[in-house]
C-alpha cells in the first residue's frame, strides 16, 4: 500500500519512527513534509497529505502535529477525504471499519512513538466493514457535496 505522510515542525520527530516502521510492515511511503523543526504552518502539510489521498495518488494518509486536531481538520477540508484524530487504537481501527477514513492523524505531544506504532498497525489493519455503514458514509459525502 502506498502511504503519504506529513507533519508540521512539532511532528518532525516523531515521523521518521512512523516512516520506518511503515516500511518494515511492507509500505511505500511518500514524505510531504516538513522536513525541519523550523517554525511552520499546519495546514499546509494536512493539504498536501489529503490531496494525494484523495487524487487516488496514494491509498491512504498519514498526518502529525502537536495533538493531530488543526491538521486533520485541514484535512477534512478537501472533498473525499475522512480524517481521524486518534490517540488510542480501538477508535483508530473502528474509525476505518466504520467510517472508512482515510487519513489518520495524532499528536506527538499527545501520545508516544509505540503508542502511535499501536494506533498505526491497528487502522491499516482495519477494513471497511461496508452494509449499514456505507449508507452513513455516502450520508457524509452527500453533505459535502451540498
């Protein structure tokens, strides 16, 4: 699976440990940035990540910085994409059985490097489950469509 990854400043840190272990499980990662701890601005990056997603570009995203609210919520901006904040596993695998998100975002000032490991195996782990839930998520993007 084809995966792209981005951060602000805060996330910097936290990132390359998300990019390594990506890989180990076998992804192609795409790195959007940022790429120093240089001051910079959130919702670029959140842009960039959801776009790709949501071009078809890369199957799904992955979104970092200080608690993963601003940068989802810029996310979620972009028509097609569902983004999740998640700072514990279970709400990050049901968020893909039941919502199927497509963008998974935490704060490295939230939660930890293996904690994010956790939340990160658990939702690309995690399938759509489809049938009652298709009707909500079609529910959702017939509001942004509106």
């Amino acid at each position: 699976m084809k995966i792209a990854i981005g951060n602000d400043h805060v996330g910097i840190e936290l990132k390359p440990i998300i990019i390594r272990f990506l890989k180990e499980l076998g992804h192609e990662v795409e790195d959007f940035g940022a790429f120093t701890n240089e001051r910079t601005d959130y919702p670029e990056y959140g842009k960039k990540v959801a776009e790709n997603v949501a071009a078809g570009k890369a199957d799904l995203g992955i979104l970092i910085c200080g608690t993963g609210v601003g940068i989802s919520i810029a996310a979620n901006k972009v028509k097609g994409i569902r983004a999740v904040v998640c700072s514990e596993p279970y709400s990050a695998k049901l968020s893909r059985e039941h919502n199927n998100t497509n963008i998974l975002a935490f704060g490295s000032r939230v939660i930890g490097s293996e904690m994010a490991k956790m939340i990160v195996q658990n939702w690309l782990e995690a399938e759509f489950e489809g049938g009652r839930h298709q009707n909500r998520v079609t529910m959702i993007a017939g509001i942004e469509n509106e």
